[in-house]
C-alpha cells in the first residue's frame, strides 16, 4: 500500500495486501520452516540472490507484514521487528558498530537504553558520551570524535517526557558525518515522523502505544532510506566493504537504500536471533489498527490531568510538554502539533515519602513496570525503573527522587482524576 495514504488507513490497511481467495485479516505463518521445490531455490536465499522465507528466525510473512505497515507509517523505506523495544536500539546501533567505535547520545534516556549503551556496548569495545539534549549545536559537537559512528535520542524521553530538537540533532550528526537514531516510542508515527525533520533511523518500543493492550512485547527498527553510507563508506565497512559471510557481497551495492535493514536482517538477526514471534506481530498489528484513534485520546486526557495537577495544592511540580509554559511548550507545537503522548511526570510536595504513599493509595491507576497501553498507570523510576542509577546519573536524566511517572490511559478522563484525588486526601 502507498505511503501516501494517510495514517488511519495504513493503521488499519498498511502491511497485508490480501490477493484473490487469500484471508481478509492477516494470517499468524505460525511456522518455523518453509518448503521449497528444489535444493538451487534454497541456495539462492541463502546467498541473497533471491527474496523469500525460509526460516522464521530471519523473516516470517507475518512479520513482514506488520513491519511494512509501520515502516508506511513513519514513512521509511523497511523496517524489521524485534523481539522488544532494547533488542530494536541495539540491533539499530550494533548494526553500524563494532569494537573500538564511539556513539553519542542524549542523557535524558530511557534507563534501560542508558544501561546499554554506556555498560553493555562498553563491554563490547563500543564507547557512549552522554550529552545535554538542550545543550547548544557546539557543546553538543565537542563529544564527537573521529571514530563516533551515530548520535542517538529518544523523540519524548522516559520518563522525563523531554522533547528532542529532531532539527539541531539532525544537522550536528549529518555535519560529523553521522546517522540520527531516533527512539519515537512515545509520540508514535501518529504524533510525530522524524525522517520529515531529519532523522534517518527511527526505533520502536512497539510494546507501547503502538501494541496498546499490554499483551505482546516487542520492537521495530525503521529506515528512511536517505543516509548516503557510500559517502562515508571508511566509517561504515559493514555496509559498504565485501561481507565475508555472504561471499563477498556488498549491502549498499547490492540493495541500494535497504542496504542497512537487509544488513540488520540477514547478519544480526541471524547471529543473534531477537525475532518478535508471528502470535505477538500479530496482536501488535490488531494494536496498530485502532492506533489513530487511541493517541488523541491519550494526549487529551494527559492534558486534562496535568491541568488538574498544576491546580492542586498538594502537587509541587508537573511536567508535560502540552502545558503553555513547560520548557518544551515551543518544540512541542513544532514537532508535536497534535499532542505529545499520555504520559506525564509530577512530584508532590513532602517529597519521595508522600510520592510513594500516594501510589499505594491509588485505586484504578496500578503500579506497573509497564507505560503507555490503554490503561492508567503509575511507576516512582528512581525506586523501580532507573534504580541502577547513582543519584549523580538519576541528575543528569532529569530524574527527580520525587518524581512520579503518571501514564494516562484512554479511560473516562474524570475518573482518573477523581482517582489521583482520593489518593491524594490519603
């Protein structure tokens, strides 16, 4: 389906093209094999010569469906799933590093993608430089090196719901030579398509809104497509040099703009093995058909929320974006016209006791690790989510020991608020 249909028929049509006497809805390839005729048609997948499935490990149709429809969505040229939203940001950055490579990053970061980046790829050979996504074009500069290889940011960070400057962060990577590497988990392609403001690869948590019933974990990597890798070819050699494994073959000479996801397919995928399975790509696409019409509903009580919140007496601070005033108020009506997401963040006054009191008292919000389905939920990152992290590292986030991350669900906006209330008299 062309990507010049607009976002609630691709959510709902995208990705499944069903031919003559073939299933209206898509089908679960609930198998890990398929049959071919003769020995050379095997080959010839095998070598890459030829497109098809042979094992669902490295592609499944019903994947592939459903990672079209996103890539349309976002309006990159491929996409592939992932097993979860951590397996889509490593596989997006070890897809063009290696030992010995430097990647710079925004600080203000999910904790588990902080985690990764500056422990496990360190133990890798592959270095991160945290950075101030606030910071100025030339402070943001000074941490690049010769051998920095990405810069990486979250579009809405979590849990401080900062909003990424997709623009400046776009100009300072292409001027060092770099890819941006956006996470837009939270604002979704409904809210905001980064590759229009400049990013080049975009990733997904699509056990978020995206999935939107909390029942399938998993994570997308999308392509736009515009990255010119020749043009630096001495810092890729991945996608640009001879790879042994496949004889010889060169992705960008080969597959052209799908050289890096073909790359993260046929190479990472099949090394390492973090496929989403066909039942959860499945219940994603169901997610995925009501998306359009789940995220307005999101931001419109988010705001409804924090309007009440900064009212309130008992509350010390709220954060979010939507709110005349914030410090993303600006960047937010750029980049985020429509609304930013249903998640927001607040302290109350008396500080880390009262925060966690008050969510043990709350009724239909539930206290989850989980953020941004169709229901409320409520989380304190500095004891649950981020709390690997010094009080020095929770700073530099943006994570206040008090903060509460509030993720607004798509209920009836007054009983949510009636429910914070009543927890609040506690």
């Amino acid at each position: 389906m062309s990507n010049s249909f607009k976002p609630a028929t691709l959510c709902v049509q995208g990705g499944w093209q069903p031919k003559k006497g073939e299933p209206r809805v898509l089908p679960i390839y609930q198998s890990t094999t398929f049959k071919y005729e003769t020995s050379e048609q095997m080959a010839k997948l095998f070598d890459l010569e030829e497109s098809g499935y042979f094992y669902t490990r490295l592609q499944n149709p019903t994947n592939d469906a459903v990672a079209s429809k996103i890539a349309a969505l976002e309006g990159g040229v491929a996409a592939m799933l992932t097993s979860s939203g951590q397996a889509a940001n490593f596989f997006a950055c070890f897809n063009i590093c290696e030992a010995g490579d430097h990647i710079v990053s925004a600080t203000g970061i999910y904790g588990g993608t902080y985690n990764l980046l500056s422990v496990t790829l360190k133990k890798l050979g592959i270095e991160c430089t945290f950075i101030d996504q606030d910071a100025s074009e030339e402070e943001i500069s000074k941490a690049f090196r010769p051998n920095t290889k990405l810069l990486f940011g979250e579009m809405i960070s979590n849990p401080g719901v900062m909003v990424l400057d997709i623009e400046k962060f776009a100009h300072i990577a292409h001027k060092h030579g770099v890819p941006l590497i956006v996470d837009n988990t939270f604002a979704t392609p409904i809210n905001c398509r980064p590759f229009e403001w400049g990013a080049d690869i975009v990733t997904h948590s699509t056990t978020k809104y995206m999935d939107g019933h909390a029942t399938a974990v998993g994570g997308c990597i999308v392509d736009s497509g515009n990255f010119d890798w020749e043009a630096h070819a001495d810092k890729y050699p991945g996608l640009c040099q001879p790879d042994e494994s496949y004889h010889g073959l060169t992705y960008t000479k080969t597959f052209g703009k799908m050289a890096y996801i073909t790359k993260a397919t046929s190479q990472l995928m099949r090394d390492l093995g973090s496929i989403q399975s066909p039942q959860n790509a499945f219940l994603l696409n169901l997610g995925l058909e009501t998306l359009h019409l789940r995220m307005p509903q999101h931001c419109k009580n988010a705001l409804a929320v924090a309007k009440w919140l900064q009212n309130c007496d008992k509350v010390a601070w709220v954060n979010y974006p939507d709110l005349e005033g914030n410090k993303y108020y600006e960047l937010t009506k750029k980049y985020l016209p429509n609304g930013s997401c249903g998640v927001l963040s607040f302290g109350l006054k008396g500080g880390r006791d009262v925060s966690i009191k008050f969510m043990d008292s709350l009724k239909l919000a539930a206290i989850v690790t989980h953020v941004a389905d169709a229901r409320t939920c409520v989380l304190h990152p500095a004891s649950h989510t981020h709390r690997q992290l010094t009080d020095e590292q929770l700073k530099e986030a943006g994570i206040a020991p008090d903060l509460i991350r509030f993720s607004v669900g798509i209920e009836s906006a007054d009983d949510i608020i009636a429910d914070i209330e009543q927890a609040l008299n506690q």
